[in-house]
C-alpha cells in the first residue's frame, strides 16, 4: 500500500454515525471535545461558519464544500459566529446511524457526512499530523467528491436493505479523497509526514520504507530513491518531515509493532524479526524509547477485544453530541 493508506490501515477509522442535519433560520452550534475522532462532512446546500478551537480565523462553508476534522479539537458551527452557541448534546439525540436531525424547520443549510472512531494507543499521535481543518472549496475538487455526498444524501434520505453500510464505505471514500484533494492544494511550506506526501522526492524515501520496513535502510539508498545526494536528501528529509529519515523509520517501525502487540498473538520474537530486528533486546529498546514502554508491558496492557470494545463504549458515554 502507499503511505496515506498505510497509516489510514493502522488507524483503523470505522465510520459508526453517518447521517445529516438540515438547518433553517438561525442557528449556533458548539461541539465539544471529540475523543480524537475524525469528522468528515460535505454541504448540500446552503452555508454556514466552521469555528475550530485554536485555529485563529473561521472558514465559511458554502453549498458544495467538503471539511475534514482530524483532530478531535472542540468547534462551532452557525449561521452567524455573533449568535450565542447552544450545546450539541442540547439538539442531537443519542447517536444512532442514517436519519436527518433537523433544527428550526430546516431548509436552509443540509449537511452530510460521518464520524470515524480511531483505534490504537498512539492513534493521537498520528492524527496530531494531519491539519486541523482540511477544507475543500476548489470547484474542480468538489466534483471529485459529488457522487459520493449526491449518493450519502440518497441513502440517507431513502433508506433501503443495506444502506448503513453503504453510507459506511462512502464516507470513508469521502474521507479520502478529501485528504487526497488536500495534498495537492497549498501545503508548500508545512512540517510533517502527511504534507511530505506532497513532495516527489521526500514521498519516494516514505514509500521505500513503508514498503519495507525490515530492510536495513541506509540513508544513502534512501536518498538514491529520492534521486538526491545523502546530505541534500537529510536536509530536506528533516526540514519537511520534521525528525530525521532513520528516526522516522523507527518510529514507523514501532507504531506497526504496536499494532501486531495489540492484534495478533504473534511472539515479539517473531515481530521483531519482522520488522529488522536480530535480537529481542535490540528491538525492546527501540520500542521502549518510541512508545514509552516495553513491548511485553504494552502487550499485556492491550488487549484487543477489551480494548476496541472499552474504546468504543468510552467515546459514546463521553461524548454528548450525537450525531456528530
């Protein structure tokens, strides 16, 4: 697979509320704090303000525009920023997928669009990558994502014999494609491995290693894949991703040795080798100074039927926003 879908994989987002909101008159809205889930949602019709906590200027939303929500930060959204807010828990009832929650008589403004619940321990720090607004106002762009919202609002709108799972595929299209459109607009200048995908260069080197974790990478041949010098490469490597090209093949190791001590019962014996490593010892230390704590530790924590299960129940009972 390629990196974005690499990473998208091991944070294993399952859409578990798709369904609309159809707002009239005025309106405001606050959201609170999304328990580092993803959001993903596209405008029908009509326009309204996005206000994210931490993010100093507002984005207007028009008919057509597509937003992704990463970062699970708290946000607003209203017909007028001037409007004092109400709480979500206060309009939505408790979350249940399909269905079209409507405020004031509706008419006016349709939303569509989905939530993703995350898994893995370390599923923060993947999402602390990605932007905290990905928004998607370019009209070339919305026509790449308007069969799916056109066949969300179908689904949602008339619901047949497997319609939830439907609206669960195209949301994850959504999501997607909506970071796909992002990569390719306006990230010059910005750190992390999400917005290196960008660069020819540095998403080569990324590539090699996701490809090929367990090889013995030299910075040397990771540069020749990026068709640079070595010290040109680690300059570059560094600036853009934000950490070193061996570090980040660590830490990229560790996150999928994570993964396999949470989901499978394999030995660290076995994972370790998987993933390059000669010895136990080797590896134990490299994961101890990435994830914070051995890998027989983090094995013994992570059960992953509890966990999913604990995970899943946490967000609902913490969260009182319902739909969204």
């Amino acid at each position: 697979m390629d990196p974005l879908s690499d990473v998208l994989s091991l944070l294993k987002p399952r859409s578990y509320v798709s369904s609309g909101f159809d707002a009239g008159g005025d309106w405001s809205i606050q959201f609170g704090d999304q328990n580092e889930r993803i959001k993903c949602y596209a405008v029908v019709s009509g326009g309204c303000w996005l206000a994210v906590e931490d993010v100093p200027h507002a984005v207007r939303l028009e008919s057509g525009d597509c937003f992704v929500l990463p970062s699970g930060r708290p946000f607003r959204l209203a017909s007028d920023l001037s409007l004092r807010p109400v709480e979500a828990g206060t309009v939505f009832p408790p979350a249940r997928a399909g269905g079209v929650v409507t405020v004031n008589g509706g008419g006016d403004f349709f939303l569509v669009g989905s939530r993703f619940a995350v898994s893995g321990q370390h599923s923060g720090t993947l999402l602390r990558t990605l932007p905290p607004i990905v928004h998607i106002h370019k009209e070339s762009d919305q026509a790449a994502l308007r069969w799916s919202v056109e066949r969300m609002m179908q689904e949602l709108r008339e619901p047949q014999p497997g319609s939830f799972l439907v609206a669960q595929h195209l949301a994850h299209m959504m999501l997607v494609q909506a970071l796909r459109l992002h990569l390719a607009d306006e990230v010059e200048g910005r750190v992390g491995w999400f917005f290196a995908l960008a660069d020819k260069q540095m998403s080569a080197a990324i590539a090699a290693m996701h490809a090929d974790p367990a090889r013995r990478w030299t910075l040397q041949e990771l540069a020749e894949r990026a068709c640079m010098s070595r010290s040109a490469f680690a300059m570059k490597f560094k600036a853009t991703v934000g950490e070193t090209p061996m570090d980040y093949l660590t830490r990229w190791r560790m996150l999928l040795a994570a993964d396999r001590l949470a989901n499978s019962n394999d030995p660290i014996s076995i994972i370790a080798l998987s993933l390059g490593y000669e010895s136990d010892a080797a590896f134990s230390t490299a994961f101890k100074r990435k994830m914070g704590c051995a890998p027989r530790q983090y094995g013994r924590n992570r059960n992953p039927v509890l966990a999913s299960s604990a995970g899943d129940g946490a967000a609902r009972s913490q969260t009182t926003d319902g739909y969204y």
